[in-house]
C-alpha cells in the first residue's frame, strides 16, 4: 500500500461524511486487501470518538462564539439530537453502540460522539459504545464490499 492511499484511507475514516463507509471500498478499489483496509480504516474511524470529546470540550467552546460556526454547529446538534435521542433514551449505551454500527449516512462515531456528549453521558461509556458501533459497522461493509451489494440485497430478501 502507497502512503499516499494510507494517508487518503486514513482521512477517508476520520471525516464525518465518509467514515469507514467510504474508507473501506476506498481501499479495495486501491488495491489495498479487504482485511487490511477493514482493520485500518476501523481503527482510525475509532479514533473519532476521542478527538470528537477533546474537540468539544475545548476548541468547540472557542468557535462557537462565531456566529456562522454557531449556525452550522446548532443545526448539526439538532439533527444529531433527533437521531439519537430516542434510541439512546430506550436503550442507552447499548443504543448509541447500535446507531454507530448502522451503516448508513449520519449515523456514524462524529454524530454518536456529538449525540452522547449532548445527552451529558459518561465520555469513557460513551467512548466504548462508539468503538462497538464502528467494529460493527466496519464488520457489515467489510461484508458489503467482499461479498458485493447483490448478495446483501438478496440477504435481506430471504430474512424478510
């Protein structure tokens, strides 16, 4: 693997767009084995959780008194908020684990991180349910992508 693709791969995981969800095939297509692309792009998407917390409670306080920095971070809070809150509310941590593993546009370790910091949850518990969550999720794409979206599509067919 050049350092140029670990270097991608790596930011690829750490953005809160593409996570490990756009890390992970990222790679693949790069030549980059399955395995290895899953392990690295999952223990940088990790990471997240750690640098979202530290970012919140230090940097984020400065920002915020900039008002297009407040509008953007407000309007993200809401969405992070409806999102989590009422999974998190009924299941607690083990519900914020499960909304970071499922796979899926803004439901990953940057808005789990954010929803459980909102919430006021304890940052270490939080953390560890973040770093479920992304195992998971790095386990269902890894799947998706080895295996290929027809064999999950007709996955869910024969359970449903």
């Amino acid at each position: 693997m050049t350092v140029s693709t670990l270097l991608i791969l790596a930011v690829l995981s750490f953005l809160p767009i593409s996570e490990l969800r756009g890390a992970i095939p990222f790679a693949v297509a790069r030549g980059v084995p399955l395995l290895e692309a899953a392990l690295l792009a999952v223990s940088f998407n990790v990471l997240v959780a750690p640098v979202a917390f530290l970012f919140l409670e230090t940097v984020h306080k400065l920002l915020y008194k900039w008002g297009f920095y407040r509008g953007v971070f407000d309007r993200f809070v809401a969405k992070a908020r409806l999102k989590v809150h009422a999974q998190v509310e009924k299941y607690g941590y083990w519900g914020l684990a499960l909304f970071v593993a499922i796979p899926l546009p803004v439901t990953g370790a940057w808005t789990g991180a954010l929803g459980a910091w909102i919430l006021g949850m304890d940052r270490k518990k939080a953390m560890l349910a973040v770093a479920a969550g992304v195992v998971v999720a790095g386990a269902v794409v890894t799947l998706v992508v080895g295996l290929g979206i027809e064999a999950l599509s007709l996955f869910l067919k024969t359970t449903s």
